[in-house]
C-alpha cells in the first residue's frame, strides 16, 4: 500500500513542477519528496489498519 501510495505522490509531484514551470530538477525534486511524503502517510495508514484489524 505504501509503494502504491509513494507512486501516486511521485506523480501528483511531477505533475505540480510541471503545472508551475519547474525544469527536470524541480520535477525530480518535487517528485522525490511527494513521494517519500505520500509512502511515510501510507506506511502510517497501514500500520494502523494492521493494527487495529487483529
């Protein structure tokens, strides 16, 4: 679920350099950190839906 969620964040991240005119850096850049921000919120959501399920 994280890695899904760490692909989905890259994307919406590329999506937003584009959107403000970024170059191949700020993509990556804004890329790289949507990602790792979206992957840690669904580590978090996995963890708690492991959690509370058992």
């Amino acid at each position: 679920m994280y890695l899904l969620c760490g692909l989905i964040g890259a994307f919406l991240g590329a999506r937003q350099a584009k959107k403000r005119n970024g170059n191949r850096a700020d993509i990556a850049q804004y890329a790289a950190g949507y990602g790792i921000l979206f992957a840690l919120i669904g580590l978090v959501l996995t963890v708690i839906l492991d959690r509370s399920v058992i």
